[in-house]
C-alpha cells in the first residue's frame, strides 16, 4: 500500500512537472516554425514533429501510470523534452539577439555610437510588437 501511495505521488510530481512547461513546450513550437520557410524546412518539420512524439508519448505514460519502468520512461521522456526545449530557446535567443543586432546596424547606417540608443538614431520608435516578432510574420493575407 505504501509502495503504491508513493509510486502515485511521484507519477503527480512529473505530471505538474509537465504541467509548469507546457508553456515553454508551445512557444518552442512556435520558434521552430517561426524560422520560416526555404532551407531547413525539412529538418524544422522533423524537429517539431518530434517534440510533439516525445509529448504524446509523455501523455500516454501519465494517463496509464502502470509500474516503476514507465515512470522511469516517462521521467527519461520529460528529461529529453526540457533538453531539448532549453536547446532550442537558446537558439531562438541567440537569433533573436542577431537579428536584432543586425536591424540596429541596418537602421544607424553602422555601429551605434556609444550611448546612443537605436530609436535615436534610427529617427522612429520600433513597436514592441515589430521588435519581437511574430510567427505570422512573413504571410500573405
């Protein structure tokens, strides 16, 4: 009995373990695709499609919940997943900060002056709406 209440309490612990990434898990979705089309689209579709199989599978464990193996596979799928998500928000931190390095040499004509900012320079304000992006960015309506 007590073996079963703590097997019960450790498949709760990983599942609001999940629970708390499940955020970070769509925006990195959302990062994949926002790396738009062309090159890589491949390999950007294969990524997705295996966080999402890593996800399912990590569904499937907690709903079953059956024995010590599966919650060793399911804490082993959830590790794999927050690897793989601190990987790609990395990534997707490291373009950003290229990207926007780039935007500020492109609108000041170079290297920005020490201690000026890139709305000085560049005369308009960016929204933060264009400062940061969207996965939308790029469609035709």
């Amino acid at each position: 009995m007590y073996r079963h209440d703590q097997e019960e309490a450790q498949w709760r612990q990983l599942a609001l373990r999940w629970r708390g990434q499940e955020q970070r898990f769509e925006a990195a979705v959302e990062a994949i695709y926002s790396q738009g089309d062309g090159e890589g689209a491949e390999e950007r579709d294969a990524k997705a499609m295996e966080l999402l199989q890593a996800r399912n599978e990590l569904f499937e464990l907690l709903m079953s919940q059956s024995g010590r193996s599966s919650l060793q596979r399911a804490r082993d799928v959830l590790s794999l997943l927050l690897g793989a998500l601190d990987r790609i928000h990395r990534q997707h931190d490291d373009d950003a900060r290229e990207s926007d390095d780039t935007r500020r040499s492109q609108s000041t004509g170079g290297a920005l002056s020490p201690g000026s900012t890139p709305q000085a320079n560049a005369g308009t304000a960016v929204s933060p709406a264009a400062a940061v992006g969207s996965p939308w960015d790029g469609e035709e309506s």
